[in-house]
C-alpha cells in the first residue's frame, strides 16, 4: 500500500500536508476564537458569529475564484500561496493579543484555506490511476 505513495507526483505531497494542517488549524482555531472573541474581547455572542461567518464566506468566495485564477496559472502554486497565507496567519495569532490583528489574521486563515482546499478536494484529478493486482 505505502509502495505507491512512492510513485506519486510532488503535487500529492504537498496536498496531503497541506491538508492535515489547513484543516487541523481551522477545525480546531474556530471554536477558540469564538471564546476569545467573547471572553477576551467582549464581543457579544452575534458579533462573534458575524465576524466568523465573514471569515467563512470569505473562504468560500475566494475558493471559488481560485478556479478562475487557476485556469491563468498552474494549480501547484495556488496550492503552495494558499498554505503560506494560511501558516503566516496562524502562527501570529499564538504571540498576538489585539482585536484587530485577531480579525485580520483569522480572515487571512479563511482565503488561504478557501484557496488551498479548492485543489486539495479535487485531488484525484492529480493521482495518476494505478491498477489493482
């Protein structure tokens, strides 16, 4: 089974990294921003979920004009740009303690996961096919 991740294109890597991390930061970033939100910043509970519900419209919007920007450039760098935004913008909300580099920075999360996962769902179109024996 593992004999054929040999064989596999660089693409593939890159999509299976790419996911386990882009998916483990924003399942596991977006409860706790709602508490930080409503603790820490004292937001109210519809502000909360106003600015999290942009950021997640904003992942979707962006996920599907990447298709259109893909078509002008290759996929393997929409796939790369998407996972820098989404490490550069995570990594400063650790240090971070301010509203607006929160808010900034967990939109930044939402477009680089909105450009990366457009790819990284349709990745049997990258698989080469490989023939059960």
């Amino acid at each position: 089974m593992f004999s054929s991740l040999k064989h596999m294109p660089s693409s593939i890597y890159i999509v299976l990294f790419g996911s386990l991390a882009t998916r483990t930061i924003y399942f596991m970033l977006w409860p706790f921003m709602a508490i930080i939100f409503y603790q820490k910043f004292d937001l109210s509970i519809i502000m909360t979920g106003t600015i999290l519900g942009i950021a997640t419209f904003l992942s979707i919007t962006f996920s599907v004009y990447s298709g259109n920007l893909s078509d002008k450039i290759c996929r393997r760098p929409i796939l790369i740009t998407g996972l820098l935004i989404v490490f550069f913008s995570f990594i400063p909300l650790i240090f971070l303690q301010s509203f607006p580099f929160y808010l900034v920075l967990s939109v930044g999360v939402s477009i680089g996961k909105g450009l990366f996962l457009k790819y990284a769902n349709n990745v049997n179109r990258v698989i080469p096919r490989i023939e059960a024996t």
